[in-house]
C-alpha cells in the first residue's frame, strides 16, 4: 500500500506558514485598534494631569487668600483694640496736667478713678472680668499662694488678702491672683509652755 506524502500545496489553505490576506487584514485591524486605545488612554492622562495642576493652582490661591484675609483681620482687630485705648490714655494725661498745675488732690483722684473705670470697662469688652478672691476658697487655678496666715476668722485655706488682683478671659484664668491664705491655728496657739514661741511656727509663717 502506497502512502501519499502530504505536500505543502496539499494541506489546508493558511497552514504551515502560508500567507493569508485575510488574517493579515484582522492583524492590522487589531494593531489599529490598540493604537487608537493608546491615544485614548494618553488624552485621558493628559486630561487629569491638566486638572490635576488647576487644582492644585485654586488650592494654592486659596490659601494665600485665607492668609491675606486672616492678616487684614488681625490688623483690623488690633487697630480697633489700640483705637479704644486712646482715650484712657487721654485721661492720663489730663491727669498728670491737673497734677503739674497744683490742681486739688480731689480733681487728681477723680481723673485717676475715672481712668480705672475706663480700663475695666475697655477689658470687659474684651472679655476680661477681674477676679474676686478675698473670702473665697483657695483655687490653685486661679490663684498663687505667696502667703499663709494664721487667722481666727477666716476658715483655713480661704484667701484673707490680694496683692494683685487675678483676672479672668472667659472661664479661663488669665493672669492668677497673688494672695495670702488663712491656715488653722493649733491648740496650743504655736505657744510652749511658759508662753515661748515655737521656732517652727515662726519658720513656717
């Protein structure tokens, strides 16, 4: 039995290497339509690079914007806070002419409490109240101990004294008041027998 041997010319069209036209042309279709997938794909990225840079440009300017506005508002803030100081000094200065001028005590005082009254008033606009201290209980928040005292008539650990007064911004202590605080008396009154005085007692107070 004879076996044919299949020649090149003998095997399906396309096989073994030959050249088909019509594969050809899908190739080139699918090598045009992944280029134009490409171009697409770069215009999108050129695109939100392009957003991208504007975004970053209107964050930019905001901020410089916030910046200018938060300036001019301290400025403002500040002129108006130095403008309403003015007058007190004002009165300082009218007060310190009544005294040049040999004008009675009485004048002289009047022009000094008037001034106090228009710095108290000019800090409670601000928000600033002065603190109350003397006969309340000692807060260590609000005030700073420099003394103890003994005392008969205050309960311990109640301010007896103020030797500057605090103040307060709000509910917050801004400057503490400096007082002198009461502390219980012993049974014996810090006395030994024979009325000497106990040098610890004197130390302590």
């Amino acid at each position: 039995m004879n076996k044919r041997h299949k020649h090149p010319q003998d095997g399906n069209p396309g096989m073994d290497g030959e050249f088909d036209p019509a594969n050809a042309g899908s190739e080139s279709e699918q090598g045009g339509d992944l280029e134009a997938q490409l171009a697409e794909k770069d215009k999108e990225i050129a695109e939100l690079k392009d957003k991208y840079l504007r975004t970053l440009a209107d964050s930019e300017n905001a901020r410089k914007r916030i910046r200018q506005q938060s300036d001019e508002s301290v400025r403002i803030q500040r002129e108006a806070i130095l403008r309403d100081l003015l007058p007190i000094i004002d009165n300082l200065e009218r007060a310190l002419a009544a005294a040049r001028s040999g004008t009675d005590a009485r004048t002289i005082v009047d022009g000094v409490e008037m001034t106090v009254r228009a710095l108290i008033d000019f800090l409670r606009a601000q928000g600033v109240t002065p603190l109350q201290s003397v006969g309340q209980a000692f807060d260590p928040n609000r005030h700073e101990a420099v003394d103890h005292v003994a005392s008969e008539v205050h309960p311990p650990n109640t301010v007896v004294d103020e030797f500057h007064r605090g103040y307060l911004i709000g509910d917050r202590t801004l400057r503490p008041a400096r007082v002198s605080v009461a502390k219980g008396i012993g049974t014996d009154s810090g006395k030994r027998s024979g009325g000497e005085t106990d040098a610890s007692d004197v130390e302590n107070n």
